[in-house]
C-alpha cells in the first residue's frame, strides 16, 4: 500500500482526489493538511464523507508528513504551492503538484504570466509535466509531476495529433471553452454566487487567461512545432463540466474520415480517450476520467470537440492516473 | 407621478422593486440611496439595468429625499430598517419597509424573536401589516406599512381562509416550505456558492425560523383565533419561487370540493389570487404577483399548497401592491 | 387599439408574445388559434396565465381572423407557416412571421437547407427581414415581415458593423453560438428530458445548421459585402439565453479601442443594444428585449461577445418591435 | 466471479447498477436484455459507458440467461415485471426485482394499488422485501428480493426506532418528500421537458402515491404496530436526490437529545447510515449508498429529515447491497 497525503485538502480538487483514493486498492490516505484556520475534521470540511475517511486536517509538519506518507498530492493554489512543494520534496516524498507553479517550463514566462518571481526554480526546471497521454514515458520515475490545468487537458489532446501531423496552420488556432462552475474553487464570491451564476453564461479573461501559454507549450513540446492559440473561455450555470470548440485553418485538404482515422489510431492505446463519431456531451464525461474527442471539418475548417470533467481528468483524476504511474501501478486504478 | 425612493439599493429585492416601478405608469424612480461603499451607478451594481435607470446609488441623505420623493420603499435588512424609517417619515415620504422590524406588533415578541432591542416601538405601533388581501382597508391611506416576509405571504393566504370558517385545529398545523436561492439574499456565503447549492436541497432553521410568529400573528390578527403553526423551511436550488405544503387537522368531516367552494369564494375578487384544482407550479407563478394556491383533502388531513415568487409576491410586488393601495392608484398597476 | 392574432398559440414564442402583448397599452390579443388536436383554453395550455388572458385557442378560421385582427403573430414552425400565412394575408391581417419561410430571399437557396419546395414565392419576394436596427425603413410600413432566427439576430448585429468598415476579413469568421434549452421549442424529445440535459452542454449540427446562411445573408445584405460564416451551436442546460463568442480576422491593425467607438457609434440611437465594456452575461439580458455586445482584440483576432434573451429579441421581443414598426408605435412600447 | 444480467438494461436505474457492478470486484456483468425496440450496444444507448462495458442489449432469452447469469438485477417496470421474474427464476438465477410487483405482501392490496391483477402471486408470497437495515436476515439467502421504492427507503428508515420505540403516534405521520427528476423516469414527457421541469417545484399524487401502502407496510412490518403515513412527494428542477421531512406527534415528552441517542443505537452497526446533528443535503448523499437522517424536537412534533440519492440508495445500490447479502459478499462491496 503506498500512503497518500493530501496537502490542501479544503478545496473541491482536494475532495475529488479523496473520493477517488478511497476506490483505489494500493493507496491510503494518511495525512491531511491545510492552513491552520481551516483546519477541522474532513467529514466536517465535507459532510459527503462522513463515514468514509476519518481523519483530521491539520496544519503541515513535514516530520509527520515524512513519516507518514510516500505521495503527496499537492492541492495547494499557484503561488502558495511553490512555498511548500520543495519542503515537501525534502520531506521525501513523490509530488503531483496541481497548481501552475511547475507546469511552465520557462521561469521568466511564468513569471510574466503569473506576476510573481519563481522561488523555486531548481525544482522547476527537473519537474515532469503531467499530460499521460503525451509524456507518459517522462512520468513514470518522475518525483515532481506538474498536474495539467483543466482547460489545457481538454485543448492539447485535441491539437496534439493535428500539430504532429502537420494538418493546421500553428498560428491560427481558436479555442472557445465553457468550463462549470467548480473550476473557479471554492471561495464565495459574488459572480459565482447561486442566484447570479444560475442560468448565467458568460466569457472572462479575453486575451489573458493564464492557461493560453499552457497549452501552447504542451503542443510545442510534444510537436516541436511553435503555435499560438486564442484560447477564450467562458463560465456555465453548472457544476462541472468542460467543452472545448476548437477551430483551425487546414494546411491542406482534407476530411471528416482522414480526421477521424488520425485520431483513432493516435489514442488507439489510450484507457481515458474516447474519439466519438458525434460531438461529445459533458455529461457523458462527468464524474469520469475520460476524455472524448470530436474532430471534423465544417465550412472549411477543421473543427475539434474536446470534453472532460474539469475535476477529474482536469484535476483530480488526472493527478491520481500520474501517482499510478509513479507508483507503477496500473494506470487506470481506481479511476473506472 | 408619485417620485419614489429605493432605500438601500443593492439587494435583490431593490433590484425587482426596480423592474416593476419601471413598468408603472404613475411612478417615477427619482433617488436610490444604500451604504456610502456600496454606492455606485445603479447599472453597475446591477448590469440588466443598464439603459434603463440613469440613476446614481447615494448615501442617503433626507434632505434630497423630502425634496425627491413622495414614497419611499425601504429594503434594508432587519435591524437597520428601524434606525433609518424614523428619519424616512420624519422627512415626509410615505414608507414601505421590507425588513420585518415593524411586522411583530408585540416589541417584546420582536425582541426575542430577533435578539435586539426595537428602538422605534412609537413608529412600531402604528404601523400596518400590508398583506392586502387579508388587511386591504388598513394599508389604504398609512403612511408606514409593514410589508409581510416571502414565507408567511404563502402561508398566511393558504390558512386564513381554514381558520377563518374554523375548518382546522389551529394548534396543529406543519407548513413545509421549499424556497428559491434568492430569498436568502445577495451576499456571497459558502452554503449558497454555486457548486455548493446547484442539485442541492435542505432544511435549516428547525423550530426557530423568524418567520414563524410572524405567520401565526397574521393569521391571529386575522381571524381573532391563536394559531400555532410549526414552519419548516428548507432552500432549493433554484433561483425563485416558493412552494408550501401545509398538513392541518380537520375539526370535522369536509371535502375537496367544500375546501374549493371556500377558496374560491373567499378569494373571489382577488387579482392576485388563483385557486387551482391542482398542485401549483413555482414556475407558473415565477415573476409574477400572482399565488397560487390548491386546498385538498388527502388521508385524513386538509392539505393546501401555495406557491409565490419569494421576490415579488413575497417582497418587491407586493410592496408595488402596497404602494398602490397607499396611493390610491389601482392596486394592479405595474404587476400584470 | 390594434387588434392581435397569435397563430399557432401553443408554443414558447407565442407564450412570450402574450405576455408581452399583455403589458403593450396600444394592442389588445383577441384571437388565439392552433391545430385542432392541440386546441383548449389558454390558462390550460399555459397556467402561468391563468387570470391574465381568457381566450380559448381555436383552430384558425379564416373569417373569423379577417373580423377580429389587425396584425398576427405567425409562431407556426418552418414548412407550416408559408401554408398559412397567405390565407393570414388575404384576410386582410399584417403578419410578422417567426418561421424561417420567409427570411431566406433566395427561394432555392431555401429550398435546399430546408430540404422542401417553397410553396409562397410571391410573398417570400416581397417579405421584409425584420432586424430594426439594421433595416428598420423597410419594416415601417410593411405587412409581411420575417422574424429573424434567434441565433442570426445575435450574430448579425455583432458583424454588420465590423463588415460594413470592412474591418474584417468576411470569409474567415467563426460564430461559436451556445443557447438555452427553450431554443429547442416546447416538444418533450429525449436529449431535451430534465435528466439528460441538465448539467449538459454540447454541440450539434456541425457545419449544417440552417441559420448559418441566414446570418451569411443578413450581413450581405446589409453591407453589399459576401461573407461566409462558420457557425456552430451548442445547447447548454439553462432555460433561456445566446451567447455568442464570434472570432474574426482583422483587414488591419485596429484596437479595443476603435472597435468600441465604432459599436457606440453605430448604435448609438437603439434603445435595444447595450455596448459594454466586458464580456456581456446571458442573465442580464434574460427577459429583456436588449442584445448585448463586447467587441474587443485578442491574439491578433477581433473577438465580439453578444448576447440576448433567445425567446425575447431573439423571437417575440423581437416580434413586437417589429409589430410597432408596422403600427408606427413608439418601437420600445410594450418591451421596457 | 458472480457473474451478473441486467434485465431492462435501458433506464437509469440499469445504468447506475451497472456503473456501480463495474467498481465491483466479485462480480461480472454478461448480459443485457430490453424490448427489442429498445436494444442496441449499450454504449449507444448510454454513450457514458462507452469504453467501459462492451456489450449488446438484446431482447431476453432464458437459455441464455441460465447459461451467462448467476444473478439478475431486474429493472423492468411495475406491471411487467411480474410478466419475467417467474421466467427468471426457473432460469435458476436469483433475482433482484427494482419494480413495486414483489414488495407488496397483500396481492389485494396490490391490485387495488396498482389497478392490475397480480399475475405471480407464488412467488410473491415467497418474495424478500429487501431493505437491508430493517430486514437484513430475510435478505441473506433469498433467491427473490423485491428492491423498495426510493421514497420507502427514505422514510421507513426515518421512521422504524420511532415506532419501534413506541415514542410517536403511528396514525398522525406526515412524510413530505422532494425527489430530483430522475426519479420519474426516462421516457420524455412534457411535464419533465428541460423547459418546463428546470427551476420548477410541485407536489403530484396528492392522497394517492403508491409508494403511501409500501411505506406503512414496511414499518408495520418491522414493528408489528400499525401505522397511517400521509405521504406526500414533490419533485423539484435537480438531477437526484431525495429528501423527506416527517412530521411526528410525539406520545410522550422527548427530546433532541434522546432521540439523537435512540438513532445512533439503532443505527450503530450500519454502514450506510449517517446520523447528523444537522438537517442533511442531498448533495452530500447524492451518487452515495448513504441515508443520512437527523431526528429532532420542533414545536412539539417530533421532526426527521432523510436523504438519500433517489438511484443509489433508493434503487442500484441498494439492489446491489441486497445482492452482496444474497452472494455473502461483503454488505459494503462496490458501493463505497
């Protein structure tokens, strides 16, 4: 049994992983902590587990954390995550880290994007980006894994193929995204309070949301191909869910079939990939690890659907596929 | 015209009192006032309104009031209505008040109900309760009117009429409520943050809600017979809307269709009321005036359900009811 | 008083038209018609309301219609409605027609998305398009007017200003679209069943939705300029609301800045378009006739938000601005 | 392995069983069976089981079934499954029934309840009522479990230590209850059309809900005493979840306290029973096997509030946790 902490585990990220832990049959979870004026007992942080992991969640102490645990999962928000992450590398144990601090490679990009300094560069500099479907032989080993944001799992899965095969213009991508509500966390505020946020829709962060350089370095790196995406995401009235319309330019001529036998046998191996003939539905992904993939052509474009649970593959269950790769378990434990 | 005031400006209640005022051929919305940091443009705190309402929100300030408004319609919160009302009449304008601070005629009730001291008893003993359809010819020609809570707006139609013609024990009586997000106003809590309270439903307050003397005074004051009703309330999530479902002891043998009779005649020339031969819907009385209402015998138990929407029937339209009734226009004008 | 017919009185267009109608002081409804099997009062088609409109729907009779109506609202389906509506013409009524038999010029170009013969050229040639704001003097005066689509209406009035200053390049726009469930119209089908759809959101008709050549003729029309539009709807579990993200690339350099002054300038006398200055909420337009529009610049692409009420100026708001158009009203009266 | 057919494999009942036999690890899912209108790979019929069960739903054949199944999990509706389970059983497979068609002991009472002549009364009589909690031992070698209802699994487990305990009066029992949509089912209908049913709240079956006869005859059943419920179910615009509110006259003075004590006695062996200080969410029990229930004093009545996912604990899970009694599995196995 490998033991599990969860560092920062008041937020939905945090429960989500709980839940899957509790399914998963070589882990326990052990430890878990948060800033100490939310600390309390997790069944009363969240009442859905009550009855189902009896542990307190109490300030960090590296020593219990050393002893207690072998993986960390790092829920902690960017900028806070790498305060603690290289105490808890120290500490000796694996991390999956799912806030952005490890996941852009390039510290002065962070940086920019980000608006703080990087205070932890040597670890970023040997951290492994967590995409299993692209860098999964990078995984496996790793002690540092950069768990992907949600927006940026949805996106690279459905551009990579077409990136690496050469079937679109690099510089004229258009992500258009709508994301549930559970990705803005769990602090209340008022635009995502019930009566505003309910039957509401709408876009944010034009130009500026911190996942666009994310993803373009995930398909630069996996392709070796320089691209630039106008990624534009927007909020829906409900709980979770993502669903990327991707739109780009063809290089050449092609089709719905040729499409859809690229990404057949790209993700032909793949547990969590589904490549549907129809665009996918979020609900058909909710509460799932999987990923489903639309792509097609329209008035001359080629056009890519791309839907995952923004919790799941887009954090929490992604996370855990990562630990199963460290761990070298099956890569799919606990997660169908 | 009659000029009207919004006194406090930034809630939901304001908002809808808004809407309808627009609509309201003898009204004109001359000054809008709240806390000096909440101010702002109206359209900025509340964005639909934009194009509608050129109108700053200010810290009040009587003089400008006296001079603006004939009318005022006070949508403070409890505690605070009743430093601001003394002031509000003392400059002359006729008040609606949302807040519950002069619905308990008993201080002493007030007082323990709402753990304060009532610091303007004088104002409290004149005041109306304006729940037209059980007190029209008090509320025409007040100058303070007392505008009656969402929950006891449903109930108290739904009862009067059973303890009225002695129909029920009105010592045992259970009023189940299920209410719309809103009611719980528009500041951002935990409990009602969208992830938190979409696909969610609950009870709270057992045996405590304010509400409940405040019905069982209505009813009293109505029929001249004490009642004692047990008020449980529970929050959906759903914008608006309230429903009831109240169980009550027959003291003799009746039927569905005397109960119908009953209803019907009692509410005979009401514009606001709809006696239905089937369980209401929220959604068909949901931004309207209107409450529906369905009396029936089931297992033993006269049952009557009742359903308004908690931000007009059960607060702004009804005080527009209030209002019209004061000012002696027709008491529907603005609410169909 | 003009008198209003409501062809085919069942479904969720005509409910808003009624309700809108009902606030209108100039119009009076007296004629309720639908197929004999869907026929029964109004208060039972439509309980919410019950106590507003006492008419009974009736299967249309044509001498009837020619005594009673000055104007009908034709909410037949496409197909159906270029049936009726020449019978709605002879007996002497002016007709704003919802369906799309009317809105495409080109009778072959219809017939081919539309996938049936066109079966009234003579008045499809001589129908205006009824988008106020972009071809109001033809509507003034005309007694067959098209009702835009609701998804064309968002798009069109998002576009006509950036192509008539030949801002954009017209055959490289993308309009991702995303609607609420009352789109759909009022018939119970699976994927639209409570249990499937909420929580849901997804695309449909990719590359072939039939307002694609409808948006493409607006904008031609209005700027004598081809475009060719890449249009793609999704349906998202909420009632009510179009949100469209629409990607355009720039002829030239431009900014926030000019694109703003000229949406300002372009509309700066409708009383219906609000232009902001961040990303418009489908909430705050619900229930209101008002589109709202964001025109900015991201990644080197003109990007322009617009939303609106899918059933309010993107049908019956819509409707009755055109209707006062024809009875020269005040155009806002009855949708303020 | 047990090895597992679903009969009626096209509802959502069947797919939550199957979501919950795929995390099973003594069970193998062989066959599907529906209509033969109905069949179909059961990834098109439930596109979120796509890459997780690959199997044909096929119209039923009992060489079959004896050959492929050990156990059935029978989904069929009232009425029909009567017309199978005695087919089922001379299969030799022991069977699970999700219909009302086994849980009513009295055939009569029955055929009065359900309008239908009972068709099996053999093996009615010989029928297991399979709530776990209440009637564990029965359950635990059975070869014929009649699965309650959602409704009766919330309320007689709220109920049982009151009647037992001889602390309420068993004639004056109000059981109001809120159920999410799901509960009704599959088959579109306008009521529960997305437009219709979303932000909506009603009650239905007023005096007349079949599950009124089931509730009291599990609990009479339990405690030998005879009981009267006033049951009335609502259903509210959410996915799941159930919540009911019971209203109590007390026999003698009690106290929260007390009551709280008597709840978790009860219930302190139980896996899937949360006794809370504080009234429960459905959110927090729903995709569980849990009940939560809190038990208090208000106004003199004895209140219990009860929650349970409609699809869990009032159908799959349950089903299945009578299953792992049927098979001696472990009672929690796949279910937490």
């Amino acid at each position: 049994m490998v033991k599990v902490a969860i560092i920062g585990a008041t937020g939905y990220t945090a429960a989500e992983s709980i839940l899957i832990l509790l399914r998963h049959e070589q882990t326990q979870i052990t430890y878990l902590t948060a800033l100490p004026e939310e600390c309390g007992h997790i069944a009363e942080i969240f009442p859905a587990l009550k009855g189902r992991l009896d542990l307190p969640v109490e300030p960090v102490d590296l020593n219990k954390l050393s002893k207690t645990a072998d993986v960390a999962l790092c829920c902690l928000p960017h900028k806070v995550s790498m305060q603690f992450v290289p105490q808890l590398l120290s500490a000796g144990v694996k991390v999956v880290d799912f806030s952005a601090d490890y996941r852009i490679h390039d510290a002065a990009l962070y940086e920019q994007v980000y608006q703080v300094e990087h205070t932890d560069k040597e670890n970023l500099s040997r951290a492994v980006f967590g995409l299993p479907e692209l860098f999964r032989q990078r995984i496996t080993g790793a002690d540092l894994v950069a768990n992907p944001g949600c927006y940026p799992t949805a996106a690279s899965l459905a551009l990579a193929p077409l990136v690496k095969e050469n079937l679109i213009d690099p510089a004229d991508i258009v992500v258009n995204a709508v994301s549930g509500v559970s990705g803005a966390g769990r602090k209340a505020t008022l635009p995502f309070h019930f009566p505003e946020m309910n039957e509401n829709l709408f876009a944010y962060a034009v130009g500026t949301h911190r996942h666009m350089p994310e993803i373009e370095q995930i398909v630069t790196d996996f392709t070796q191909t320089p691209v630039q995406v106008l990624f534009q995401p927007h909020v829906a009235g409900m709980d979770r869910g993502i669903l990327e319309s991707i739109y780009c330019r063809p290089t050449a001529e092609t089709s719905p079939e040729k499409l859809m036998q690229l990404f057949k046998s790209f993700y032909a191996d793949e547990p969590f990939i589904r490549i549907l003939h129809e665009p996918p539905k979020t609900k058909n992904v909710s509460y799932t690890n999987f990923c489903a993939i639309f792509p097609t052509v329209a008035k001359g474009k080629i056009v890519v659907f791309s839907a995952i649970d923004n919790l799941i593959k887009g954090a929490a269950g992604q996370a855990v596929q990562n630990m199963n790769l460290i761990c070298q378990f099956p890569e799919t434990m606990g997660l169908l």
